[in-house]
C-alpha cells in the first residue's frame, strides 16, 4: 500500500531496504554517538563550538565544525545560552576605595598577577544563598570561594583566605581586583588584603565591564546551575554550587577565551616553569 501510494515499484523499495549503508553515513552515526555522550557529560550545556573542541582536543577526532554543527542541529542538540544578571553588592558611600590598577586589562602572562573577585546571591524556599569567589585572571580558574546565608564582610575574606592558602602569592605581586561593594571596602577585608601582601583594586562605580571576567562566571553558573531548578534548601544550593565548581568548571569545563582547554589544564599545559603557583 505504501508502494502504490508513493508511486514506488515493489521491487525499487526491497532493492534500497537490502542497500548497504555508506560509509559517510556510518561516520556520521558514529560521530552523532560521540556527539550525543560529550553533550551529556556537558550537563546538556555544550553547544557545538565546545562540543568540537571534546572532540578534537579531548578524544583526537580530526573533525570540520560545521559537520557537527549539522549533526546536532539535525539531532535537534542545542547549548544552553544565558543572560544577564543583576547586581549584588551594595557600595557605601563612605568608603575610600582603592584606585583601579586593572583599568580593564585583564590580560596576564602567568598566575597568579591578577586575581579578580565578587558576590553573587540565588534564592531558595529557604530564603536567599549568597556565593563569593576569586578567580585567577591568567586561567579562569576558581581559586577560592565561600556560600553562606548572609552578606556580610565574612562571606568575601573567607573566599580571599581559600585563595590565599592555594595559592600562596609573593607580596606586592598580586593585584586583587573587586567592585565597591562595602565588603570589599571594609576594614576587615583590607587587613587581610595587606596582611597577605594582596595590591587592592577597584574597578568604576556600576560599570560592569570593569569586572568583566567574574560577570561571565556568575552568567555561566546562574546559566548551568542556579537556573536549572527551584532549590529547596540551602544547603542543597550550596552543595551543587560546591560540586560544580570543584568537579566540573575547574577541572573540566572548556572555555574559548583559553584555546578551549579547562582552567586546570590551561594551567597545568601553560604556565611558565618559573612562575610561581
């Protein structure tokens, strides 16, 4: 019946039923498996761009971009894309704060010139969770980070101090870069700052192109983590906050802006064998 209704002989539809498959379709297939796990490990956040890169740099497959763009455009497998978030920290108006020695040039040669740090908060059924963290402005790479149910000036010197332990900075080499917020500008976090050496900071007032790199990294999170659910407890926010810091962006998440390698890696394949870290 089918046959009749497409104008199809009998004999035409077993002939190309018995057709082998070809070979470019079997490596299409194959590929769309390889194409189908990477997107899976991903969380289901890789579009084709990262995907590509796993494909290439992490499993060696010598393959066109635009193949796997069609491949998973046909599969119907898309990235997640994110938006715009809002701010968190609060300036006060009576801080003296430290004058901008970053001047948005966030381009570094080595670890552990220019850290770069903020806050950002998420709510939950429990009530709101607040995050701080440092990132290395060389890698990417999170270098320090704390959550906690409040903002106060605790929440950022607790980050600043992972940070510090990690990475152990020569005095008067390191620039940590932040907003105005009043954390930042507090007396607690400048002694802490000074008392490891730390050159403090500070971008201009409500402009986040100053702090760039961190407002990627909030995006990326609120994309990949804090968007993808109602959280019930803060606790259960924190502990996947935790986990995908520690077990996917540091160590694995590929990022464009560091030849797609993941900021443990572009570390580790990188860095100056007299650098200090």
């Amino acid at each position: 019946m089918a046959c009749r209704v497409l104008n199809v002989s009998r004999s035409g539809y077993y002939e190309w039923r018995g057709r082998p498959v070809s070979a470019r379709d079997e490596d299409n297939a194959l590929l769309l498996k390889y194409i189908e796990q990477i997107h899976a490990d991903s969380r289901g956040t890789y579009g084709s761009p990262r995907v590509h890169a796993e494909l290439t740099l992490g499993i060696g497959l010598p393959v066109n971009r635009k193949r796997v763009e069609r491949l998973m455009r046909e599969a119907g497998i898309q990235g997640l894309y994110r938006r715009r978030r809002s701010w968190t920290t609060v300036r006060d108006p009576h801080a003296d704060p430290s004058p901008d020695l970053v001047n948005r040039q966030f381009a570094v040669d080595s670890p552990d010139r220019l850290w770069i740090t903020d806050i950002t908060e998420h709510p939950t059924e429990e009530g709101k969770l607040y995050c701080a963290a440092v990132m290395d402005a060389y890698s990417r790479l999170i270098i320090g980070w704390s959550i906690a149910h409040h903002m106060r000036t605790e929440l950022v010197t607790d980050a600043l101090g992972m940070a510090i332990l990690r990475r152990n900075p020569e005095d008067n080499t390191t620039i940590l870069h932040s907003d105005h917020g009043s954390q930042y500008t507090s007396w607690a976090f400048g002694q802490r700052l000074r008392a490891a050496g730390l050159l403090a900071s500070m971008g201009t007032i409500g402009d986040c192109y100053d702090n760039a790199m961190m407002e990627s990294f909030w995006g990326t999170l609120q994309l990949e983590i804090l968007d993808t659910k109602q959280w019930t407890t803060r606790d259960q926010l924190a502990n996947a906050i935790f986990e995908w810091i520690e077990c996917w962006y540091n160590p694995k998440r590929r990022h464009s802006s560091i030849g797609m390698h993941a900021p443990v890696t572009f570390e580790a394949l990188h860095t100056p064998p007299d650098a200090t870290t």
